[in-house]
C-alpha cells in the first residue's frame, strides 16, 4: 500500500490547533449524548456554542480557514476540493461542525499532477508481464509473439500492453503527507469527501474510462493491521469516490493473502519483492472488467503492481490506479 513516511508523524501530523479541536469535539460529543431530549431553542443555542468554541482552522498550517480568500470559486485544479467546507452532523442531523480543510495559502502548495503515470510493465519479480505470459501460457498462446493483434513489447497476444496507469491529482509532498496520514492516523474522517473529490476531478479530466465495466476496488490491508486499525483507508476513500462518480465498489474481491514487512520500512529496491504474490483476486466477479484499483498514495509502485498482477490473474480486462499523490 503507498506509503509516504513512518507512523512517528502520528503525533505531529495535526498540530495544537487540530489537538485542541479534537478535544472539542470529544467534550460536544459527551454534552449532546446528554442533550437528546433538547428542545429546539435548546439545540438552536447548543449550536452557536459550537460554532464559538470550535474554531474552523487549516488542518495544515493551524490558521483560521474560514475566511473570504478560501472561497474555492476561481481556484482552478484539484486543490479547489480542499477549499470547499465540510459538515460532520451529530444529534440526527440537528447539530454540526462545519470546517474548511485547507486555507488558500496552503492550497497553493499542493503540487498538480500534470499527466498520468504507467507503471513498468515488468516492475521487480511480481510484474504485470509475467502475469500475462503465465494467462497466455495457460491458453495455449505463444509468448513473445509480434504481429497485427500484439504489441512488440515481448508481451502476449492478450489485448491492452502489460501496462498500469497510475492517475493522482498531486504529486507527493509535505501538503499531501499531512492530509494523509490525519486520515490514516488520526481518523480524521471528514477529510474523506475532499479527498475522494479531488480523485474524482482528475478521473474526469484525465477522461479516465468509468463506464459500465468500471468497478472500484480498494488495495486490501493484512487482516492483522486491519484489526489493528479499525479500518482501511484505502476502502473509506475508494467508498467515497464510487458516491461521487457513481462507480460499483467491490471490496471482498482482492484480498492480502501473505504477510509483508511494512512498505514504509522497507527499502526501495526490495519494495517489490516484499509484496510478491502478497494478493489474490477472489472470485470470477471482476473477469473482463476495468479495476479502478483505490489507494491513498503511489510510491514506487509496487504495491500497485502486485495488485494488479493479482487482478491480472484474475481476468482482469485493465488497471487503472488511483490515488491522492503519486511520486511516480
């Protein structure tokens, strides 16, 4: 899975304004379990108590976002999804905390991914290629052949190059770490939607294929993290996404199958062999579509890879990657 740094940013990815907002909401969250019998008038001043105590700050520098210059119309890109407010409801939709994730400033310092980037076709041991020699030897079909139906990549005759798109609205940066690793590690929840959008902005204006055979699939976690977590990102977003561009989600279709030393830990080089033959496509529900495979960052790759030999395997029909920052 993309990794973009170690778990010691845990602590400091948020800052003291996001701590003390944290410990807002845990307060307003014991207050309202006491208030569901409020009357209206209750709830109508309970909720100015709110929007006083909470201040709606910058997840990434801590200053006040609310603000006329983080009106996201004129900002072009991506990054205008940042800008856009956010509302967590509580008390069956009667109260809520309205924030803006990222001020203008901030904004600005997200780097745009200008293009699409494609995956070497035979990245490290678990390449995509191999996978499609070993589909094309179980059909009887000559590996290696040039002709009108293939393409001179020492590949197969299967249609499509043994290729993985990788589509990100930003590149990796400090930017994108600290958006992450508040939703991976701080559960952060109600930066999902932007984040899902601004996936959702390149989809469209990259004219990535989402039609009838599109189906979403997140990169699975170890069942062991997983528990240990409470949750996959990578799910979450891929949940999102498929609301915004109204795209199936399957999620028990690929599944981590071996355990793995962490990406983070693991050096670029050897990224790929850790990861061999980590995943298995479950099934005969994705044969012949078009996987969007979710993740929330692309590294070197290889991650992405594995799951896409796996899907490979698996009948997939094509791969296409997304996530929030590539350093691809």
């Amino acid at each position: 899975m993309g990794v973009g740094g170690s778990e010691r940013h845990r602590s400091k990815s948020s800052g003291e304004p996001q701590e003390k907002t944290r410990m807002y909401r845990r307060v307003m969250r014991d207050f309202l379990a006491a208030l569901r019998t409020t009357g209206r008038v209750g709830q109508l001043g309970l909720q100015s108590v709110v929007d006083f105590l909470i201040e709606d700050s910058c997840v990434i520098c801590g200053r006040t976002a609310a603000s006329p210059g983080c009106n996201p119309h004129g900002f072009e890109g991506p990054a205008r999804h940042l800008l856009e407010p956010v509302t967590c409801r509580y008390l069956r939709g009667t109260l809520s905390i309205t924030n803006h994730p990222v001020c203008r400033d901030c904004a600005v310092g997200f780097e745009v991914a200008r293009n699409v980037a494609v995956l070497d076709a035979a990245i490290g041991p678990s390449g995509i290629q191999s996978a499609r020699n070993e589909r094309c030897r179980q059909k009887g079909v000559r590996v290696g052949a040039v002709g009108p139906d293939s393409r001179e990549t020492g590949g197969c005759l299967l249609d499509g190059a043994a290729q993985v798109t990788v589509v990100a609205p930003f590149m990796i940066n400090d930017n994108v770490l600290k958006i992450i690793h508040l939703v991976k590690f701080s559960r952060y929840d109600a930066l999902i939607p932007p984040v899902a959008r601004a996936i959702g902005h390149v989809v469209r204006s990259f004219g990535i294929p989402s039609g009838r055979d599109a189906v979403l699939v997140p990169t699975p976690m170890e069942p062991v993290e997983f528990r240990r977590r409470g949750f996959n990102q990578a799910e979450r977003i891929a949940a999102a996404l498929g609301r915004d561009l109204r795209i199936p989600l399957a999620t028990d279709t690929l599944k981590k199958t071996r355990r793995t030393a962490p990406q983070s830990r693991t050096k670029h080089a050897e990224r790929a062999q850790n990861v061999r033959r980590a995943f298995t496509c479950v099934g005969e529900m994705l044969c012949d579509k078009h996987v969007l495979l979710v993740d929330d960052l692309v590294t070197t790759g290889a991650t992405a890879a594995s799951c896409a030999a796996a899907l490979d395997r698996g009948g997939v029909r094509r791969v296409t990657v997304l996530c929030f920052g590539r350093a691809v």
